[in-house]
C-alpha cells in the first residue's frame, strides 16, 4: 500500500460528471441483472427445487440491508474509491485496503468469468473456441471503456434494455404455465435453500458497484443513494417473477439438468428458434456485466491510487476521454490472465465471499461512524434506530454472516487466502516508509 508523497502531485485532470439518476439506475440494473441470473438458475434450482424463487427472495432481503449502507455511506462520502473510503473513514486505511483489495479482485474475477459465459454462448451460436472469444470481447469492451463514461453508459443502457427484455420474455412466456408445480418443494429441504440464496446472492451483485460512478455522477449525495434502490427493487421484482416462470414451465429438474436454462425454457415453449434468441440475448445480457464489472473495479483502483493506496500512476486521467485509462489497462490485463481460471459455481462462490466479507465490514463501518461522527452530514440516513445503534446494519451483519456460514469449505479456504494476502501488502505497504 503506497504512502503519501508530498513530491507527488494528484493528477489535476478529474473524472467528468455525466450521469443522472437515469443512467446511473440503468447502470446499475444492466451489472444487477444478467450474468447471475442467466448463469446460476439452473445450479440454485439443483438446490432449492421448485422453491429457487424463494432464493432469489432471501437474498434480496440480505442484499437490501446493505444496500441501505452504502446508500448512507455514499451520500457521506461520493467518491470513487467506494469501499475504500467508507472503511478508511470508520476504521483505517489498513482494514480499507484489503477491502479495497477484495472488491477489486471480485470484479476483476467476476468479469473474467462472466465473458467465459459470454464465450460459451457465442462458441454455441457460431462455433468459435471459447478462449478467443472471451478475449477478443475483453478486448472490445476496453475500446468502450476507454471511449469515455457517457460513451460507455449509453452502450450498457443499450444492453440493460436488451437483457431485461430477454427476462420479460421468459416471465411472459410462463404466465400460462403459473400453478403448474408446487412452489414450495424443496427436495434438499432448508439446508439446500439455504446454500442456494448464498449462491443465488451473485445474481445481486452490482447494487454495491454502483458507488463508484459517484466522481461521475450529477449530485451524487442524492442520486446514487435513489439510483441503488431504485435499480434494487426492479431486479428483485424481476428476479423473483422469472424463477417463477421458469420452474413452472420446465420444473427444477430439468433447469438443474440444463446448461441454458433460459433458453431451454423458451424452447420448451416456443419452439427451437426461440432458443436461438434467447442465447443472442443472454450474450448481450453477459457482455453488460462484464462491462460494467470492469467500469466497477477501474474506478476504485482509480480512487485508491488517488488516495496513494495504489501507485500513483494508476490514477492518471486520459484528458480528452477523462477516463482512468491506466487503471483501465490494468483491469483489462488481469481480467484476461483470470480467463484461464474456474467454473461458474465456484467462482461465484469465491466472488460472493469478497462480497459477504466486505458488507459485514460496510455494515459495521455505518455503525461505528454513528458513534464517532454523530453529527456529520448524511443527506441520506437508515431509518431506525435504538439510541445510535442503527438496527438495520445490524441485521445485515448477522445475515450476511448466515450466508457466508452456507459457502463450502474450499471457498472459505481461497477467500481467506485473498484477505490475508491483501493484509499482507497492507501492513507491508504501511511499514515500508518507517524504514527508509
């Protein structure tokens, strides 16, 4: 972890602000939706059965205490670096790196393995090898990236409609077949529902990255904070109405048996060219995440760097596009060294503990600044309250504290691998200035 150079000038070139609360809610729908729901279906109704709707339930509602942190953190502090900021202010720039290291890992592996799913679907449609495709559409979305911020809202705006279209479709599509199937069965009972919603809690995952478009944000003290419960809400509705949808047109065995569920579903219902669309439409769906999980993880190395938690040159600012185009290659690289790595199930699994890890650090770091900084400006504040404890932060610690009891043991292994590794370079990056 860099150290301050007071020789060291903070790059004056800034981060344009060109998003309102509709694009920054599109945004953060189009990362939400896709590549969790079009990819992990079919594993969590293995689990949960004709219940996988009820995962997507619980999750949400583990999801949603967390969401209101960030929304308190992020009207307090609109930068960004995100996470990194909202721990360094509650508990320390140690503890902040290596969460600012985990959130940049998870989308960097996130990324990475949602264009392996885009691959699949594309070497289906059209024949190519999986590795080149994942690459090349890497590649592509790094040219998006570097177009600039405005550039690369509009394309996933473009591909956040496309996607959600492809959702609406499978819910319409099983309309007819609602009541079909008992909705509560569940053939591995609580235990599997329960392992199911930690799995199914990837699909989520998108509500916490869109902080870091708060540099890039129009009044982001009001906008983001709106934007994430906004962007929240429509994909918990849409979640849950589509698993519905699925398990009653095709059941949980056979989308547990599917690679494609989705398509599948459609197929079932519609005939073979309805498969065809529904898998162009899942690899836009794919190419939006991953696109914006790359957004995601450049800009919180753009702030940490900013904040000289990362070296200095990561933060620098291409002044025509003013987008962090080196954070930008960085992301590219190492999203592409990450392609030779994994099974979906697994690494989600492994993204989802960064993620259990880092909102029981964001739930905490709001209670702890209830108490060190009582009276600082929080234009968006958690209703409910026992003196200044705040009870929702709370209930979001133990739940997600339930999930992350749910992950088997190899995950738990690799992702305390990942922190004590970032508190490693923490506490050498802290130490190193002392000896020179």
């Amino acid at each position: 972890m860099a150290k301050e150079d007071p020789e060291v000038p903070i790059p004056r070139t800034k981060l344009r602000r060109e998003l309102g609360l509709a694009a920054v809610t599109l945004s953060g729908v189009g990362i939400i939706l896709g590549a969790g729901i079009y990819a992990l279906l079919g594993e969590a109704a293995g689990m949960a059965g004709n219940a996988v709707w009820l995962t997507f339930a619980i999750a949400a509602t583990i999801a949603a205490f967390s969401a209101l942190s960030y929304a308190e953190l992020s009207s307090m502090y609109p930068l960004a670096s995100a996470e990194f900021e909202y721990v360094s202010n509650a508990f320390g720039r140690r503890l902040a790196f290596v969460v600012g290291w985990l959130i940049i890992f998870s989308g960097v592996l996130g990324a990475a393995t949602v264009s392996l799913g885009f691959a699949g679907y594309f070497s289906d449609l059209v024949g190519v090898p999986r590795l080149p495709s994942a690459i090349l559409i890497i590649l592509i979305l790094a040219v998006i990236l570097f177009s600039g911020i405005k550039e690369t809202a509009r394309v996933a705006i473009t591909l956040t409609l496309i996607e959600a279209g492809g959702i609406v479709l499978v819910i319409m599509i099983g309309l007819p077949y609602l009541g079909q199937v008992n909705y509560l069965e569940m053939p591995q009972g609580i235990s599997g529902l329960l392992q199911a919603s930690a799995l199914v809690f990837f699909a989520y995952m998108g509500f916490e990255e869109m902080v870091k478009l708060s540099e890039e944000t129009k009044n982001p003290e009001r906008n983001i904070p709106l934007a994430l419960i906004i962007a929240l809400g429509i994909s918990i509705i849409l979640y849950i109405l589509v698993s519905l949808a699925a398990v009653s047109v095709v059941g949980w065995e056979q989308l547990a048996a599917s690679q494609a569920p989705f398509a599948d579903v459609a197929a079932v219902a519609l005939g073979p060219a309805a498969f065809t669309l529904i898998s162009i439409i899942a690899l836009f769906a794919t190419a939006n995440t991953a696109l914006l999980m790359m957004v995601a993880s450049s800009r919180i190395i753009y702030g940490m760097a900013s904040s000289f938690s990362l070296p200095p040159i990561l933060a620098r600012v291409h002044p025509r596009t003013r987008t962090p185009w080196t954070a930008i290659i960085a992301v590219v690289l190492a999203s592409i060294m990450f392609l030779f790595i994994g099974e979906i199930g697994f690494v989600a699994n492994v993204t989802n503990f960064t993620l259990f890890v880092t909102f029981i650090l964001i739930n905490a770091s709001v209670i702890l600044l209830r108490y060190r900084a009582p009276d600082a400006v929080r234009p968006f504040r958690i209703p409910g309250s026992i003196g200044l404890l705040p009870i929702i932060p709370v209930i979001g610690i133990i739940s997600c504290c339930l999930l992350l009891a749910q992950l088997e043991p190899l995950v738990l292994l690799v992702g305390g691998l990942l922190v004590a590794i970032g508190a490693a370079i923490a506490l050498v990056g802290e130490r190193r200035p002392a000896a020179a």
